[in-house]
C-alpha cells in the first residue's frame, strides 16, 4: 500500500474547468464515493441533512441532500460547494442491493437507440431513486437550472453497484453542466451501444485484481444471450502503483495470472484477491496517496 494517505483532498482545489482525467478529482471522487457507505448516519431521513457531517465540511461541502428508496434499498446523496456539486450513489449492501445486481436482463430505455441495452436491475434502480417529487430528477433540474448554486459542474460518482447507478445518471441527465463521471470497481451496464447515450467523459477506475469490473458477462435473454461491454475511459490500478493509473483494460491473460495469484494467496492467507482489491478503501488510500504526490511534486 502507498504512503502518504492522511491529507484531505478540497473540492476548492480541482481544476474543475478542465473534464479531463484529474488524479485529484479521482481522489476526492473516491472519497465520497466511501462516504456513501457511512452516511447518512444511523436514523437519518432522506432529505437535506439538518447538519452538515464535518468530513463533508472539511472538503468544502456547505449542504448535503440524501436520497432512499426502500423498495431496492438504494441510496444516493448530493454534496453541493461553491465549487462543484457532487452526485454520489452507494453500492451494495443490503440484500436488496444484491437483488438488483442478480436482475442482469438487458432492457432499451425509453427513447433511446432500440438497439441499446442496459442492465435492468441497475437501470430499475436508478429510477427509484430519481422519480418522485423528492426523487434526484427535480433536485437536478435545480441544480441545472443554477437557482441556487448558478452555473456549477456536476460531478457524479459512485463504488461497485453505486458505479453502474453512476455511469446511468449521467446518461439520463446527459447535459454540458455535468463535467464527468468517476467511477470505482464497476460492474459492466450495458451493451455496446451504452457509450452512444453517455455525453459527459466517463472514468472508470479499476484496481488491481477487482472482480466485480469482470462481470456481467452476458444477459441470458431470447432468441440469444446478449453480451455485456463496459464503457467510459478505463484507468487502472496496478497492485504497487506511485502514478496516475494507466489508461489501460487488462485482458483474458492478465486476468488468467491474476486468478493464479489469488488462489494462491486463498490458501496461504485465507484471503480473496478479487474480493480484497474491490475494497472502497482501497481505491480511496491508493488515489489519495497518487494526488498527495503529484501536489508534493508540484510544490
């Protein structure tokens, strides 16, 4: 593991007027993208939270609004600065979570390309949590219309089944305020048709081993299975990295090494290297430590 991982990364700091891949983005990305898992806390409501939590205060977040729905047991949140606004989702943890992740039929959104598909229990989940009179569609029709904050870039962001929720948002709310969207260890969403509906540039950060970017591999649907591509700009982590990750998609070898790797590393430390590289933490601690770095380097 890299050092380095103790200093905060400021949503004040971002070149937020460039799109292009940012390791400080990345870093800051990942961080709310862990928050998503700790928060809102225990008993809280969706809604704007009446208090700001202080790790979200210390990144330059002046307000904070929860989304829920209780049928998939989805969650979200925006964090809004004077800088950027973010659009976060969280990723699995619940057994509903795991319900929407095992629906892996292919469905076209309305008014898309007919031949596009996308995962139908990540495309039903999104919607749950955007319909609504409290859902995120309205709080992003605010947000674009700059009533409050003005003309701000929307970053959206997500981990694992919160990425697939993540790369979808910004294909439905396709438009020129949302900079880009970050992910961390994302399942495949949808067919190769995916990339024609998503406007905003897509990063797709992989570390190392992760399983869960391996998979879907294929939606088992009449006449004929159909098959899953990922899309977005891939980055990846290697397993001991000290730079931006490269722009780069392991293929069938490497992942045949890496499986050899992880059976190895089962018997001999009861551990799953898949499982172990798709950690939240991990992403954040090996991200942070590459920002801390190039900002050192900088000074």
């Amino acid at each position: 593991m890299l050092d380095n991982y103790a200093d905060p990364i400021s949503a004040s700091g971002l070149p937020v007027l460039r799109a292009a891949y940012s390791d400080r983005t990345a870093a800051l990305m990942a961080t709310l993208a862990r928050l998503a898992y700790a928060f809102p806390p225990q008993g809280s409501q969706p809604g704007p939270a009446p208090a700001i939590p202080a790790e979200f205060q210390s990144l330059g977040f002046e307000r904070i609004t929860y989304f829920h729905n209780g049928m998939d047991d989805g969650w979200a949140y925006v964090a809004e600065g004077k800088d950027i606004i973010a659009i976060v989702f969280r990723g699995t943890q619940s057994i509903e979570n795991w319900h929407t992740n095992f629906q892996v039929e292919m469905v076209n959104p309305p008014a898309t390309d007919a031949r596009l598909g996308v995962h139908k229990g990540f495309f039903q989940a999104f919607n749950d949590l955007a319909d609504g009179t409290d859902g995120l569609h309205k709080t992003f029709e605010r947000l674009k219309a700059g009533s409050e904050q003005g003309d701000i870039p929307i970053y959206i962001a997500g981990h694992s089944l919160g990425g697939a929720l993540a790369q979808i948002a910004s294909a439905v709310f396709g438009c020129d305020q949302i900079a880009a969207c970050y992910t961390f260890g994302s399942p495949r969403v949808g067919n190769s048709y995916f990339d024609l509906w998503v406007k905003a540039p897509s990063y797709r950060v992989e570390n190392y081993a992760d399983i869960v970017p391996q998979i879907p591999w294929f939606a088992p649907q009449l006449p004929l299975p159909k098959l899953y591509r990922h899309s977005g700009d891939p980055r990846y982590l290697p397993d001991q990295t000290k730079a931006s990750p490269f722009r780069y998609e392991p293929g069938p070898l490497v992942r045949a090494w890496q499986l050899l790797v992880g059976l190895r590393q089962y018997f001999t430390a009861g551990k799953i290297l898949g499982i172990e590289d798709h950690s939240m933490d991990e992403y954040e601690q090996k991200l942070m430590a590459i920002a801390n770095a190039r900002t050192q380097a900088r000074a």
